[in-house]
C-alpha cells in the first residue's frame, strides 16, 4: 500500500465526520423556504417557477402574447431588426419570483448548491425540439473576464451548464470561449448602450474545438440578448456550424 492509498483510506472516514458535523451545526434546508431537507431547492419552491410558455418569439424567446393562431411568431424588435449571430435562443423561466431569488442568491451569495436545481429546471422545461439533447454536440457557458472570475470565484453560467450537460449528457467545454476585454456589467446600462458595451468583447480559444459543430451557449439571465449574440458571433467566426442559447431565465 503506497502513501497516496494510505492517506485516501484515512480522509475518506474523516470527510464523512467533518460533513457529519457540518450538518449538525448547519442543518440542510432549502435555500430559498429555509424547509429543513437535503435539496438545495425542495419541491414546493421548484413549483413555484414561473415557466416561459407560448406564445414565444420564434427568435429571442421573448413572450408575444396572443397572435391569432401563428405557429411561428416574432416579436415587434425581431421582424423590424437584423437576425442574430445565432438561431434561436429560449429561457426557462421569467425574471421574477422564486427563479429570480435563487438565480441572485447563486451569482451573488455564493450558493453554489443552487446550481443544480437550476440546471435541472433549464434541462427539462428545454429539453425538446431546438434543444434536444442528441441535436446539441457542445455547451459554451457565457465566460466571465478572468478579473471577474477571481473576484466572484466561480462562473455562474459555467455552473448551470455543467448542471444541463449532466441531466442531458452533453459535453460542456467552459473554455471554449474567452472575455478578451472586461466589460461594465450589462444590467448597469440603458438598452442603448449595452451592444457597444460587448461588442468584440469575446474570442474563441480553440477553433478547432467549433469546426462544423452545434454549439449551445448558456447564461444564466438574457434580457436585450446583445452578450449572447456577441458570444454567437466569436462563435461562427471560428467555425460553428450553428449557435443557439438557453438561460434559466428571461428578464424583461
């Protein structure tokens, strides 16, 4: 038995009484309820998920309302505008609610644990038609700058696409797609501005990574969707052969 084995042997029975107490002292409840148990989300607060359903622009996902019968709608901003650098782009979920405390308690508390319910709920309400998971060959989480990332610790949307790869057994590729340039936080600015903001912000790392394939960019939250399009386009650039994008949710 080598040294490595050894010390395996000895942390495994450690790790489990150092867990043990941990929740002991700090019992396992639901992040958003407080309901005592092991979920990080319990049942009754996933169902309180305000789900994105049709009608939905066929483009950016945005809701349209009642539009006598279409089976393809497009919003107002879709049909009067130029098309994205991707195909379509769905969310789960509204902005609101629920979703919306546990999206900002994992970005801004640090609840990592979140992350799994998260991608579970984006998994299975997108987990059809454009999205179905054997039509998807790579998810490319959003990329924070890597000045961001030390500072948060984690990259929110690499979290969430790790938790969709998984349900959907699809492989994630976090690093796919760079932030050449640190950029102001997009939800700081007026709509107008957010484009210029981004533009050029992304580059991809390894092309040939991207060659002829399907790729499927994940955030967390998309509103005026110029990050997503901005990540599409590094995205084509390098060869994809299509780009479409999936958030937990749709902020208005």
């Amino acid at each position: 038995m080598n040294a490595l084995t050894s010390a395996r042997r000895l942390l495994t029975p450690l790790t489990a009484l150092r867990d043990g107490l941990l929740d002991l002292l700090y019992p396992p409840k639901c992040l958003a309820c407080g309901r005592m148990g092991n979920e990080a989300l319990c049942g009754a607060c996933r169902e309180q998920f305000s789900v994105l359903s049709p009608p939905i622009c066929s483009r950016c996902g945005v809701s349209v309302g009642e539009r006598g019968g279409s089976d393809r709608p497009l919003c107002a901003d879709c049909r009067r505008s130029a098309p994205f650098h991707f195909s379509a782009a769905r969310a789960a979920g509204h902005f609101d609610g629920l979703l919306r405390e546990a999206i900002l308690r994992l970005k801004y508390e640090r609840r990592r644990r979140l992350a799994s319910p998260l991608g579970e709920f984006m998994a299975q309400t997108l987990g059809k038609e454009l999205f179905a998971p054997d039509r998807i060959d790579l998810l490319v989480p959003v990329p924070l700058h890597p000045s961001r990332l030390r500072e948060r610790g984690f990259n929110q949307s690499e979290l969430l696409a790790q938790a969709v790869g998984e349900f959907w057994r699809v492989p994630v590729y976090p690093n796919a797609l760079r932030r050449v340039r640190r950029t102001r936080p997009q939800a700081n600015l007026h709509a107008s501005r957010r484009a210029d903001n981004v533009r050029d912000a992304f580059a991809a790392a390894d092309p040939s990574l991207l060659q002829d394939r399907v790729a499927l960019l994940v955030d967390d939250v998309i509103t005026t969707l110029h990050t997503c399009n901005e990540c599409a386009r590094a995205l084509t650039d390098a060869g994809a052969r299509a780009v479409y994008v999936i958030a937990a949710a749709r902020g208005g």
